[in-house]
C-alpha cells in the first residue's frame, strides 16, 4: 500500500500550530486551564469542516474537539477507531511566544538555538541528532518548548483525516478524531465525551520516535506533606522549638535514597520531590509517586505513610499530614484482552519500513484513563524529541512516517466485521 504525503506541506502545518502558544497551566480551577488552548481549537475545527470531515465539533465551553471520517466501504460491523492527541503544551519553558524555526537539511553540527545566549542543541550532547543528517527539523528559538508534544500528533492526525477525505474509496475503519485540552496538568480526559466520539478503541499519538509503541506506563499518584512546626526565639528553643524544616527533611530521608528519577530506569518505580517550601513554623513539600507493578505502587503510598507517622511518634502530636491521590494506572490490565490493537499497530509499523519500538512509558498519557474508561488505547510515535525543554525539536520525515502508520492502522480494519478479540 503506497502512501505518499507532502513533507513540506506536514511542516508548514505543524509551524502553524506550534507557533500558538497553548501553555496550560498547572492548579487551574478550570478546564481548559488557559484560554489560548481554544485559539488552536477553533482553528482545528474549521479546518476539520473545510476539508469534509463529519460531525465536527468544538465544545467551546471546555475545548474539545470532535470529528468524524466514516468508514468505505461503509458497514454496520467495521469498527471505529480514535485517533487523539492533546493540543496543550508544557510549561517546562514559560514564554508567551513560540518561534519555531525550520532546518531544511540538517547538516550534523551544533544547532544554535540563540547565538547572543550560547543557547544550542550539540549532537555530542543529543546524541538522537546524529540519526538526522540530511533531513528536515523544526527547533525552537531557545526560549519555549516547541510543542511537539504533542502538536507532532496533531498535525499527523489531520494529515491522515485528510488522506481519508482525499481518497475515500481507499478501504478503511471508521476514525473518530478528538483533540484535548490540558494532558500536561492531568485533566486533559476529565471532560472528554467518549460517547460522542463513539470510538471501540483508539490510539493516541504522543510518543517520540516514528515507530514507538507505548501499552504499559506507571501506575501514579501525588502526594502533598504538611509539616506543622513550634516556633519560638532560637535564644530560647531547647526543648521547645520543633523546625518544621528539620521535620520535613527528615521525612524525605526516610524514603529510599536511590528511588528517584535520576536513578532509576525501565520498570524501576521512583518517589520524586517536585518542591518544597516553608519556614521554621510551617514546610509543605510536592511529591509524585510512580510504579508499573500496582503492588509496588501500593507499598510505594504506605511507606510515606509510614514516614509521616514516624515523626509524628517521636514528636508526640501530628506534626506532619500527608495526603495521598491516584492519577492513573498502568493501561496494560485494560490493553491485554484486546491484543488485536498492538498487534495491528506492529504489522503497519513494519510496512513502513521501521521496526517497532516497544518500551514501557516512565509516565502517562490520556489513553491511560481512556483505557480505564472502556476505551483500550495505546500511544503510538510521533518524530518528537526531548519534551519538555527548549531543545525539542520534530524530524518531519518521522512525522511522515507517523502519519502514514496511522493510515495502514485504519486500513488494516476496514472489513473486519467488528472483530474486538
């Protein structure tokens, strides 16, 4: 099956979503968390009408878009897949402006990200740059994130729409698209309209390498530590004076020293302290818990808690307070009944030349509560590299490559008779 899309026309369509800033914004009462996730919206809906794709809509209350491309040869019994990306990015690097730049043929040396501030992208030190000579990226100016993650996924699932609608008799399932705000905060699925989107199992595009495929991911959790001090004149603390700071680094010590991210890898779990604050009186501490065995993951939650009732033993009163939330769990329970997706996802990875990269993912993406919502979906590559920081840069070749496994998953189903295994 030939598949040919434009790798000039896939970079001016991802520039032209990168270069909105959608930013969401982390503790948000609302969703989406920041308004100017719905200008990236609006115009993705009307682009979704302008080129013939069905049931479009733009939930402008909470961000939401939904589209449609009915299955050919049309059948009751052909299943429908999603395709989902998230259209919020990191603020890893806080900017109000993202200016991506396109390198038409990279040439292998250090790519100056900004000259003035020695900001720039060594191949010595992003070793993935060296597989990239002679092909075409788009990086940052060195002062945002580039927001391939995960408008790499969305530009791909609006390329394969397109295919779709430009060569309708090109066997296929039915493709249900939706795109969603805020996955960086952890609320990007917690208004999505699966019965709108009406989907039997899906996949979202919001991996690294073109040919990644992503079933397993950690079982997570937040925690937040409250430690309540006594304060009083250091002239005069003996005996009295209980430092809420103290308390606070003699919890942390009582988890293990070396389950943390940067000593962990693959499968191993980590506790990580993402911040902390505080005075003599009063210290509050962040920390994400993640695990991929879900018996770990629960022994991971009850030495914090043992932690906390240590130092409260020794100090005779509840001086310190924890509180323990779940985020999602690890898709793999919810994927396994239903290994027809994986299995399909392989077979179009290889047509397309690559060989499939399956690793676990060391954090989480909205399929995971899709998944546990009744709807399997793995994550599949997008040609996006280092998320999250201001050397992130898209190989448009492997965005083409994205795009074109899409297409084989939606072919592989069409006259299926709705198999679900």
């Amino acid at each position: 099956m030939k598949i040919e899309f434009d790798r000039q026309e896939m970079a001016r369509r991802f520039i032209r979503y990168a270069s909105i800033c959608t930013q969401s914004e982390e503790g948000a009462a609302d969703t989406p968390s920041t308004d100017h996730q719905r200008e990236l919206a609006a115009l993705l809906a009307g682009e979704l009408e302008e080129m013939g794709a069905e049931d479009v809509f733009y939930d402008r209350e909470k961000c939401y878009v939904y589209a449609s491309v009915p299955a050919w040869p049309a059948s009751a019994d052909v299943p429908c897949l999603a395709l989902i990306a998230h259209m919020d990015t990191s603020n890893a690097v806080s900017a109000d402006q993202v200016h991506p730049r396109l390198i038409p043929d990279y040439d292998g040396g250090v790519i100056v990200l900004d000259g003035e501030k020695k900001i720039v992208s060594d191949p010595e030190n992003f070793t993935d740059l060296k597989k990239q000579v002679g092909k075409m990226l788009v990086v940052t100016d060195g002062h945002s994130v580039l927001g391939g993650d995960d408008k790499a996924g969305v530009a791909e699932i609006m390329e394969c729409a397109k295919y779709f609608l430009e060569h309708p008799k090109v066997p296929h399932a039915g493709i249900r698209i939706m795109f969603t705000p805020d996955e960086e905060v952890g609320n990007g699925p917690l208004n999505a309209d699966l019965d709108r989107l009406g989907a039997d199992f899906g996949y979202t595009l919001d991996g690294g390498d073109a040919g990644q495929l992503e079933y397993e991911n950690f079982n997570a959790a937040s925690a937040h530590v409250t430690v309540e001090g006594v304060s009083t004149h250091p002239g005069s603390g003996k005996d009295l004076m209980q430092n809420a700071l103290l308390m606070l680094i003699k919890f942390n010590d009582l988890l293990p020293a070396d389950q943390i991210p940067a000593r962990t890898e693959g499968y191993e779990g980590f506790y990580h302290l993402t911040d902390m604050s505080g005075d003599c009186e009063s210290a509050q501490a962040h920390y994400i818990i993640r695990d991929h065995d879900r018996g770990k993951f629960e022994e991971r939650k009850r030495l914090m808690e043992e932690a906390a009732d240590r130092i409260n033993k020794h100090n005779g009163r509840s001086a310190v307070s924890l509180e323990i939330r779940d985020s999602y769990y690890n898709m793999e329970e919810k994927i396994r009944p239903h290994m027809h997706i994986i299995r399909t996802a392989e077979k179009a990875i290889r047509e397309t030349g690559l060989e499939p990269i399956i690793d676990p993912i060391r954090g989480g993406t909205d399929g995971c509560v899709f998944s546990y919502r009744g709807l399997p979906c793995p994550n599949l590559g997008t040609g996006a590299y280092h998320f999250h920081s201001r050397y992130e840069y898209v190989c448009v070749e492997e965005m083409v490559q994205a795009a074109q496994i899409a297409v084989r998953i939606a072919a592989a189903y069409a006259g299926k008779g709705g198999k679900r295994e």
